[in-house]
C-alpha cells in the first residue's frame, strides 16, 4: 500500500492573513506542518493556491503543487494536487495545514484503517472526557460523530449527538460515548476522485460539513480513535500558545 500525505494551504483566513507562513520558533508554520508529517509519510506534498507559499516550501527543500483558486474544500484541493503531482499512490491522506503540532502517530493511526481491504474513506476522532461540560460537547465549532458497531461513522454533526434522554445535560458525557471529530482524513485514490465529483448535498449544505455529502452517497467512512490532542492554529491567541510552546520546548 502506497501513501501520500498532501496538505492544502490557503494565504487566505480571517482571523490570520497570511497564517501558513506565520512564523513558529523560527519556521513558518507550514514548514512545522510538512516536518511532523514527514516523521510518518515520505512522500509529502503542499497544495497551495499561493505564490508565497509555493516559494516558501521550496525554500526550505519541501515540495509544493500550485492548485486553483475556485475549489470549495481542501478535499478538492487535495485531489488536483494528487493529479498534478503524478502520483501512483494507492491512498491520500488530506492533513490539515494549520496543526504544527500534529503527532506522527496519528497519521500512522489513520493510515493503518487501510489495513483492511474495504476501507474507503478514513478519519479520526477523539474521544470526550467523560467529566466534560455540555458547553464543550454542544460547542458547534467541534463536530462530532456517532458510530456504528464496526466503528464506521453514522453522522457528523455540529450540535451534540446523540440526545441523552432522561439525563441532566451536566451527566451527558459521564451517561454515554460522545465523540469529537478530528478533521484529518484519508481516501483510496479511485474514491477521492468520485467524491469530488458529487454535488454538495441537503446534510452538508445544512450543518456544512462535506463528510455528510459522501455518507448521503453511499460511501463508508471509517473512524478511528486518538487520545493525542494537539493545537490547531485558528486565532491570535492559539498563535501565541504555539510560540510559547515552542520555547518552552527549546
């Protein structure tokens, strides 16, 4: 089985213009990116749709694929810079380029779900602390999953699921599993190229999250669980946490 990690980079954010190339403890933060996933894939690739960006990673001996400015996902983006690249890879590991902290041993994780031969889709998730608040549970920006018993993901959702009858919302997460969704995935590369085909769907377009357009397709998403927590960059203060981690490591 044959692997390649691609990381979609945009210059493009909100919160953080410019946040691929911030600088972390001396290197932009892609750089810390493409390093950790280096640990666990060797064949690593930058999609990015940014000039800066593609210098940036050849400057510091990655390797980057321009890709267009139009595509609606980083799933997307992922699947023409798999085919720009030439690659032969049997299955792409979509990582996102804001987690300069992600573990190697997640991505072997993710990578062992192809172990067996009818996986299509893969991602991770992570389970709740069992004293956690409803507050953390509900919060929409964490996604969370629900399982079935071969540990295939039945639904996404940004509210929290499932509904715990006859509990006190304060005893949800002692009273039953309760999954968060860590947004890394993997796709066998005949699947990628179906799913980017597919039009957005009524789940997806109601709570959007892709995922629900390829399970409302018919497709098999495996799940599998990591304690690992890391830090994804999103905010100046998730920034600053970053740096002060890094020295501190130093």
């Amino acid at each position: 089985m044959k692997f390649i990690a691609i990381i979609p980079s945009r210059y493009a954010s909100t919160r953080l213009p410019g946040k691929p190339l911030l600088d972390i403890g001396g290197k932009p933060m892609i750089q810390r990116v493409y390093e950790q996933v280096k640990k666990a894939v060797d064949d690593v690739i930058v999609a990015t749709d940014d000039q800066r960006i593609f210098d940036a990673v050849e400057a510091f001996g990655g390797k980057a694929v321009m890709t267009s400015t139009n595509h609606r996902s980083g799933t997307d983006r992922c699947h023409e810079a798999f085919i720009n690249s030439g690659s032969d890879a049997d299955v792409i590991i979509n990582v996102q380029g804001d987690e300069p902290f992600i573990d190697p041993a997640q991505i072997k994780t993710i990578k062992h779900c192809f172990d067996q031969p009818d996986t299509q889709i893969a991602t991770l998730i992570r389970p709740f602390d069992a004293d956690a608040s409803y507050e953390s549970i509900a919060d929409p920006n964490t996604p969370k999953v629900v399982l079935d018993c071969n540990n295939n993901a039945i639904y996404f959702s940004r509210s929290a699921i499932p509904f715990v009858r006859n509990h006190d919302k304060d005893e949800w997460a002692s009273s039953t599993r309760f999954f968060a969704h860590i947004g890394m995935y993997a796709y066998r590369a005949d699947v990628l190229a179906e799913i980017t085909r597919l039009p957005q769907s009524p789940l997806e377009l109601a709570e959007s999250l892709e995922q629900l357009r390829w399970i409302e397709n018919g497709y098999s998403i495996s799940a599998a669980i990591s304690t690992l927590r890391t830090i994804g960059i999103d905010t100046p203060a998730d920034l600053e946490r970053a740096r002060k981690l890094v020295e501190n490591n130093n």
